[in-house]
C-alpha cells in the first residue's frame, strides 16, 4: 500500500478534501495532518507537522493553501524537504524527475480542482531521473 501525508490550512480545505478522496481510490493510505475546518489557522503549523512526517517516514506529501506560496515557504526551511509550487502538469513531472522534490504545494484559489488532480497524479508517479 502507498503512503502519503496531506495538510491545508482553511484556505485549502475543499481541494484538500477532494484530492484525498482520489488519492485514496488511487490506492493510498492517507495521513491528514488538519486542517479540518473554514476556521482562519496559522499554515506554518500544518506544514510544519507534514514536514515532521515526510522526513520521518520517506514518503511525499502535499500541502494546499490559498496559493501554495506560503505552504512552500515553510515546508522548505526543513532540511529534508524539497517543496515544490505547481501549477501545470509540466511543473509536476519536471520537479520529480530533476529536483526530486517530495513535497507538492498547490494554490485552491489559484488551481482548478481537475488540474490539481493532474498535477498530483503526475507528481507521484514520476521518477526522479538522477
């Protein structure tokens, strides 16, 4: 079974919701980090737990907010974390295979629901080329 950790802050909840449920149909085991409500929260906070885990445990994960822009900002002051902002399918394969980064960050205010289900669909099942 494929694993993998998701986490959002309010701004990102319904993108976070709806590409969990495809993650998990797609056969993965999903670990959400929060949030779970609308309520205004500190996103660096959520990042900061998924990042905890993804260095823990070697496997990706993804973070949404607004804009991705800040969810990529904090998960990239963790040592082990490559965190890379997405907003085409290009970016997603192109991040993979030469930067190998493992942390996924998208924008659900700037992202369509289906491209983001595209973006992270090609982000997990490109290899890193070396």
């Amino acid at each position: 079974m494929k694993s993998i950790h998701m986490a959002c802050d309010h701004a990102g909840i319904e993108l976070k919701e709806t590409l969990r449920a495809h993650l998990e149909k797609m056969g993965y085991t999903v670990t959400d980090h929060g949030t779970y409500s609308k309520e205004s929260c500190d996103y660096p906070v959520f990042a900061h737990a998924l990042c905890n885990a993804v260095e823990a445990e070697d496997v990706p994960g993804i973070l949404i907010c607004g804009t991705g822009i800040g969810m990529s900002i904090a998960a990239n002051r963790h040592k082990g974390i490559r965190a890379a902002l997405c907003g085409c399918e290009f970016q997603a394969r192109a991040t993979r295979q030469h930067n190998n980064a493992n942390v996924l960050c998208l924008g659900e205010r700037v992202t369509g629901q289906g491209v983001a289900l595209d973006i992270a669909e090609l982000f997990l099942n490109t290899a890193f080329e070396g």
